[in-house]
C-alpha cells in the first residue's frame, strides 16, 4: 500500500479500534494484578483474561487491516506500541510479585523498546520484515507471560503439584524467550546496518 493509499484511509475503522482497546487493556491488567493481592486466585484469572484478550485481539487486528486494506498510518505505530505496553506491563507486574527477576525484565524492555522506537523512527526510510526468530520470540514470551499471570503457585491440594510443574514450566519458557528476545534484537541491528548501508534492498 503507498503513502497516498494510506492517507486515504480513515482512522476509524475495526483494526484501529482493537489496537486502542489493546492499549486501554494495559492499565486494567496492572490494576488487576497488582491493585489487589496477587496470591488471589480470582484477581489473577481475571488478568490473566484481560491479557489472553488483549494478545488475541493483536492477531485479529493485523488480519484485519491487511485484509480488508485499512492499513494506517495510525495502526503502523499504535500497534507495535500497544504490544510493546501489554507486555512491558506484564514483565514489570510480574516482577513486583517476585514471579519474575528484575534482571530479566529489565534486559527484554531495553531490548524491545530500543528495538520498536528505532523501527519506527525509520519507518518510512527503512522497512524490515519481522523475521522468524521475532515470531518465536513474541510465542515464547505470550506463552511464558500467560502461564505466570495464572495463580499457579496459589493453588492448594490436589492442584499443588500441577501447579507448581506448570509454573516451572513457564519459567523455562520464559529463558526461552529471552533468548529469543536478544538473538531476534541482534538480528534486526543486523538487517538494520546492512539496509542503512544500502548492500540489501528494503523488504
């Protein structure tokens, strides 16, 4: 779609008005996880709902807008930036509880955050596809950041063990995505510099 196709294309549509719940979620799901105890098993299932609909909706909008060709300029930033906050939340909720180390959430935000700001600055010079290793990346950290919002560790009785198998097992998906997160962030600096540079035409 060209610049004049995008100018032609109202804001107001379906895509857009799921990327703006998306952001409008983001407080609703600290609030939830963190304006309450976070060993309720109610308050987390409830965050845990906010957060399965706002990552839902992330898939649906893009589908949308492409499909039904109403591509914005509004969309080209809010979206990214919508992503980045719902997960940042989540990070950063996830480490006030102690579900996640500080370390970890400090290393994956520098490193998303630094990678959406310089995507956006150029986006109208530079165009970079996202390449698979985002794609695992953005899974595995859903996926880990899912299974942690859950009250898993505030579960009792028969469903102690469960719990605790099923929260470990976030945990290894979640070295899982930071993994991701830093080989998909050297990637794109990669794919940056050579398309800077000119050696590799714009995708």
């Amino acid at each position: 779609m060209t610049d004049q196709q995008d100018r032609t294309v109202s804001n107001w549509n379906l895509p857009n008005a799921l990327t703006t719940l998306r952001i409008v979620l983001v407080p609703v799901y600290g609030w939830f996880l963190l304006g309450h105890d976070h060993d309720s098993i109610l308050w987390r299932c409830l965050a845990y709902g906010v957060f399965a609909v706002a990552m839902i909706t992330d898939k649906i909008d893009g589908d949308l807008a492409r499909s039904r060709g109403q591509v914005t300029d509004f969309g080209k930033i809010a979206d990214p930036i919508a992503d980045k906050a719902m997960t940042g939340m989540a990070f950063i909720a996830l480490s006030i509880v102690g579900d996640i180390w500080w370390w970890v959430t400090v290393v994956v935000l520098l490193r998303e955050w630094g990678v959406t700001l310089l995507r956006l600055s150029v986006a109208r010079n530079v165009v970079i596809a996202a390449a698979q290793s985002g794609k695992v990346k953005t899974m595995l950290q859903v996926l880990a950041l899912g299974l942690l919002t859950l009250p898993l560790r505030q579960l009792d009785s028969w469903a102690d063990t469960p719990g605790d198998v099923v929260f470990y097992v976030s945990q290894v998906l979640l070295a899982g995505a930071v993994a991701m997160t830093m080989w998909s962030g050297y990637e794109f600096f990669r794919e940056f510099r050579r398309q800077r540079r000119g050696t590799v035409p714009a995708v």
